[in-house]
C-alpha cells in the first residue's frame, strides 16, 4: 500500500506541474488542461505499478520538452529585441 501512495503522490505530482506549465501552452492554457486532464483519465484504471512508473516517466519527458519549448521562445524573442537591427546599423 505504501508503494501506491507513493507513486499517488508522485501522479499528482506531476499532474500539477504540467497544469502550471500548461499555462504558456501556445495554443491556450484551457486547450492544454482539456487534453491533460483527458490523458490523465484515460490512464486512471492503470494498477500495474510498472506501468504507472512508465506513465509517469513519459510525463516527466513532456515537461522537459515543454520546458524547451518555452526557453527557446524566450531565446527567440530576446534574440530578436535585442539583435534585431544589428545589420540596419551597418
């Protein structure tokens, strides 16, 4: 039983920090929470510990490409403001 609260807390975990980067999601916060709430529910009968642990590895896997997602844009719209004209002044 210890194992199952656990990896609980580790679902709802994870669940949470995507919830908050879904946020910046590109195309909206309430499109992003519809499709992670759908993922979520389709893998709640899931009991195989195993499993589970896969699931959530998969999830972490998509917080660090969100993670990327949102560092490259910043990158991009720095890069732009701040290099943008560099070649108008020569």
């Amino acid at each position: 039983m210890k194992m199952a609260n656990s990896l609980r807390r580790e679902v709802l975990n994870l669940y949470k920090n995507l919830l908050y980067l879904g946020r910046d999601y590109p195309k909206g916060a309430d499109y992003f929470k519809r499709r992670l709430k759908n993922v979520f529910l389709k893998n709640k009968d899931v009991k195989d510990p195993e499993k589970i642990k896969e699931l959530i590895a998969r999830g972490e896997f998509v917080m660090k490409e969100l993670e990327a997602l949102y560092f490259l844009r910043k990158y991009r719209a720095m890069k732009q403001r701040y290099y943008s004209d560099t070649n108008d002044t020569n």
